[in-house]
C-alpha cells in the first residue's frame, strides 16, 4: 500500500485531513544530550540531510543560545541547506531550534533559523511547582508574564511558527496549564507542547492532559497539541500514543530513542506502530515517514553518536528478525507471519535480507533441515537424525552454530547405533 499524501504545511492546523500527525524529530537537539552522544558539524548535517529523506515533518537541530559555537554554525548550515532543500514532491522540512524564554536565546534561534524556508521557534519554561520553585525561583505570575512576552517577542523577530512548551507538565497543575497555553496561542504560538520532561506519567494520565487541554484552552482550535515525553519509566512509545489517541497531533521522537537519561520516545517505534496498528486500532492515524528509510538513519545515527543499539531493541536491533525457539522456527518457515509482524524490507533493509533462523539448542528438526538444503545437502530420513541428533549434542554445549560448523559436522562419519 502506497503512503498517502502528505497534507499542505500551515503551522497552526493540519488542512483537510484530521488523521495525519506531524513528526518532529529531536535527535540532533535533545537526542544529543545523551550522555557521549555529542556530534560534529558535518554530522549534524549529514543527519539532517538523511533526517529529510525519512521524511519528517520537522526537525529540532540545536540550541543556539548554548555556549557552543558549534552549535549556532550547525543549526544555522542545516537552516540554510537542509531548510531550502525543496524534493520533487515539493516537500521541505520546517527547521527548528530551542530557547528559553530568554530574549538572547530568542535572537539566537532567529540569526541561526532565519534563512530556513519554514523556520520554527521553540520557546519553553518550567511550569511544575518544583521547577517553578526550586530551578526558576519564581512565582507562576512571574512564569506566565515571561511566557506572554516571549511569544510575543519571537513574533515581532519575524516568527511566523512559533512552540510553546511547558517544560515538566507532565507535574504541573492542569488550570496554570491550560491559563498559560490560551495565553501564548494568543500572542502567537501555533503549537503547544505538552511535555513529560522527567518520564513520570503513565499512558492514562497523558490521555487525560490531552482531552483536558483540548477542553479547556482558550483558542486550542487555533493550535496543533504536540506530546514530548521521555522514556524514564520505560513508557515513552505508550505514553506517545496515548497522546495521539487522545487528539495530539504532532509526536516529538529520536532516532534510536536516544535523549536524556533513559531516551526520548523512539521515531522508528511510533513510526512502525501506527503503520502496523494505525487502521484497525488508532483510527486511521499516518505519517509522512518513509519507512524504508528507517535502517539506514538509525545506523547513521548510531555510528555517528556512538551509542550502540541494544540487539533487542524494537524495530532496529539486531536480534529483531532473528529466531532460535524451533517452534518459532518451524512457524516462521511454513509462513512468516506466523512470528513476524514485520519483514526487513519493511525499515529498509536489503531485499535480499532474510528473516534468521538462528541455530542453537532451542532449534527443532525442521530448521535444521531446512539449513542442510539451504547449504546444498540431501540426506535419507536414517541420516538426517542421526545428524540431527548429533546437531543436539553439540548444540547443548554451544549457544549456536553456524553454517561452518554444520558444514564440518556434516562431513564426520555417521554415528554408531545406541
């Protein structure tokens, strides 16, 4: 099934289709905050470049206000490389950049941003009691009037996409929540973000701040609701689709989940969830990602921060399209579906890429016999179990064998009858 078309890019509202939710990847700003996970200039805009053929909606590149210069010259190239880089299908990403409610940061973000095609400010403040309290040391009136004036003031810079985000909402009360949001719709946001900063809320929690901000917020209808969570407690993806199905459209993800502490949601997670349960469980939600693209952007990623990929790591480990069990194997042979909801070709992956069967004591008759022909052999029932049996003694003491050692195995005399 071909994907379908991507809707026109309007900042506060997604035309004629109320099903699609915009991606915005954050890997080269918060997914880079992971511990060692820093790249170079020329990475970040090689990730940007391979960002935009995965097809995101937006891209999140950088804090240019940080101390790093670094980090201005890489959010500022990607602005004007990746940022003006129209595809056939007439396709540029929005590019965007954080700051605080900071007038610096502010200037920062639009001098970096500036010579984008469709350039987006993120401007954020801490609205939960003990951020309010013991980070900022100051007062909610205090929070909401900086808010105001700093939507406002990237509107004047020539901002016409705007994010307000409320760091720590997830343990923020709701009426503060739903007071500052309308305020800043006001002066201009077009999009607001819920944001479970530290990984606190469970997937009931963010359905419920959801439906109540769509209830409650003055001029919401003017605004697209995007849901940033991280991955602390594990709940990160359901967390993520808890959003959506309460009416978010717009999901804040990293490659790989890679962010701060234990990671943000992962885009190639929600991307692959909502293509396999999009239709007969999400309503109908899609994205404009191109699937096949997967792979190659998180082996990119991987390499360029360093961070290894747990082997069973949904979607990309390497263990994903692997199986040992022989009932799985015996399943997996007569029909794929049977233990497979996806193939590799599905993220990617080489055509010629197979789904593996991995040898080992686990396996059964029918995998072992089915590698024998797939390395060329042809034995009567008597030698095959005999081989087989052979396979099981060696098998018990090793975690697997490979094509070598059936090879050598099956070059050794036939065992003697018990």
């Amino acid at each position: 099934m071909s994907r379908r078309q991507r809707p026109d890019y309007i900042p506060n509202k997604i035309p004629n289709d109320d099903n699609y939710v915009r991606i915005l990847d954050t890997t080269l700003r918060d997914g880079e905050q992971a511990a060692g996970a820093a790249m170079t200039c020329s990475e970040k805009l090689a990730v940007a470049h391979q960002l935009a053929k995965l097809g995101v909606d937006c891209m999140d590149v950088g804090f240019p206000a940080t101390n790093s210069k670094d980090d201005f010259e890489a959010v500022k190239m990607i602005a004007k490389e990746v940022g003006n880089n129209v595809n056939e299908n007439g396709f540029v990403p929005v590019i965007c950049a954080l700051a605080r409610c900071v007038k610096g940061d502010i200037d920062a973000a639009w001098e970096a941003l500036k010579e984008a095609k469709s350039p987006r400010v993120i401007v954020f403040i801490a609205t939960s009691e003990i951020h309010m309290k013991y980070k900022l040391n100051k007062t909610p009136e205090e929070v909401l009037k900086l808010a105001k004036e700093s939507v406002r003031y990237a509107k004047s810079l020539g901002f016409q996409d705007i994010a307000f985000g409320c760091e720590d909402a997830g343990r923020s009360d709701k009426e503060f929540l739903h007071q500052i949001y309308g305020e800043a719709i006001k002066e201009g946001a077009t999009t607001i973000i819920f944001a479970d900063t530290v990984g606190y809320n469970f997937p009931s929690e963010v359905a419920q701040y959801i439906a109540d901000m769509k209830a409650n917020i003055p001029g919401v209808e003017n605004a697209i609701i995007s849901v940033h969570v991280h991955n602390d407690l594990g709940l990160a993806l359901a967390n993520t689709l808890a959003g959506v199905q309460a009416g978010a459209r717009q999901v804040e993800l990293t490659i790989n989940g890679i962010g701060e502490r234990a990671g943000n949601a992962a885009l190639e997670e929600f991307v692959m969830a909502v293509k396999t349960r999009g239709h007969d469980l999400l309503g109908g939600l899609h994205t404009g990602i191109d699937p096949k693209q997967i792979s190659k952007t998180s082996k990119m990623v991987e390499e360029f921060t360093g961070l290894k990929i747990q082997k069973t790591k949904p979607i990309v480990g390497g263990y994903v399209f692997s199986h040992a069990s022989g009932i799985h194997q015996d399943g997996i042979l007569k029909n794929k579906s049977t233990y497979q909801i996806m193939s590799p070709e599905d993220i990617g992956l080489d055509e010629s890429s197979n789904i593996s069967i991995v040898l080992g004591k686990h396996s059964g008759r029918h995998a072992f016999k089915n590698r024998l022909v797939q390395l060329g052999y042809d034995f009567d029932e008597k030698t095959f179990d005999e081989l087989f049996f052979r396979f099981k003694e060696i098998a018990d003491k090793k975690k697997y064998l490979s094509d070598d050692e059936i090879k050598s195995m099956v070059c050794v005399p036939p065992l003697a009858k018990h």
